[in-house]
C-alpha cells in the first residue's frame, strides 16, 4: 500500500484460494463500500492518485486487473477479468472459470457510473467510457465511447487556442 491511501467505509480486499495481491498507488481512493477480490492466480494494481467511488466491484480471477494513474472510475463500476462455461447440464458455479485475458485500464482514463469491463479489454490512456456502458472490446487512447457494447462514438479534442 502506498502513502496517503484512503480506504473508506465498508470496503473490502481479500484474497480468495490461490489469489494474488493487491497493490494501491500513493494517494489512492477506495470509497464506501469498494469490493477487491483476488483469486486463481490473479492480482488487482490501482495507480497512484487513482478514485474508485463507491460500489465498485474489482474481480481478478484467472486474470488480472491493472488500473493506470490518475484514473476516475465512477460508482458501481465492475470488472471481471473471467467468465464461467455454460455447458448445459451442469450447474454454472460448477463449471470452470476462463479468460480472454487482464484488464488495462491506462493513465487519466475516466470511466462513468455503471460501467462494466470484461475480459480482455484495455481502455486506453485518456480514454472516456460512458456510463452505463458494456465494454467488451478494446477502446483506444483518447476516445469517447459508450453503449452496449461499448464503441467509439469520437476521440477526444485538444482546445482551440
């Protein structure tokens, strides 16, 4: 844990069976009711100066989750780095996890209320995602995107001046 980390009330961390750590940046923010779990191998890194409102849910499993720095993630935001198998016949928690990958989400990107990133997925450096939004897919540096699934509606401007 970095300096000046603030965890707020009724967050969690915790590590599940075979689960990695957590690393929190300098200055990070974990508000009320933030949930971190670690488990099969995979590993949570929060940047330093990075907000995680409140009600958010960070799942590694199989994968990890990367946060970049200076991040927003809006309230209620979830990432899941895994999905489980949908055989028929068999009871879906017992049926064995699988990723596409870990999740990146790079420096200054700002995520609205809601969002839900899969595995996979990198959201690049300054990128906006939308609330509400389902990313799925990769999303590049600077872009603006939101939807179900998320896609990229324009890139981010530079000021006239």
């Amino acid at each position: 844990m970095g300096a000046h980390v603030f965890v707020g009330d009724r967050a969690v961390i915790y590590c599940d069976a075979a689960g990695g750590p957590v690393d929190l940046g300098d200055g990070a923010h974990l508000n009320d009711g933030v949930r971190l779990q670690t488990g099969a191998t995979g590993t949570i890194s929060i940047g330093a100066g990075t907000h995680v409102q409140p009600d958010c849910q960070l799942s590694a499993y199989l994968a990890s989750i990367h946060i970049g720095e200076e991040v927003e993630i809006g309230p209620r935001c979830a990432f899941y780095p895994y999905d489980h198998g949908v055989v028929a016949g068999r009871p879906i928690r017992d049926q064995p996890l699988r990723s596409k990958g870990d999740i990146v989400v790079g420096d200054g990107a700002w995520l609205g209320y809601g969002v839900i990133v899969l595995s996979g997925v990198v959201i690049g450096e300054g990128a906006v995602v939308g609330a509400g939004s389902v990313v799925t897919a990769s999303i590049p540096a600077n872009a603006i995107a939101a939807g179900v699934p998320a896609r990229v509606l324009r890139l981010r401007q530079e000021p006239d001046g």
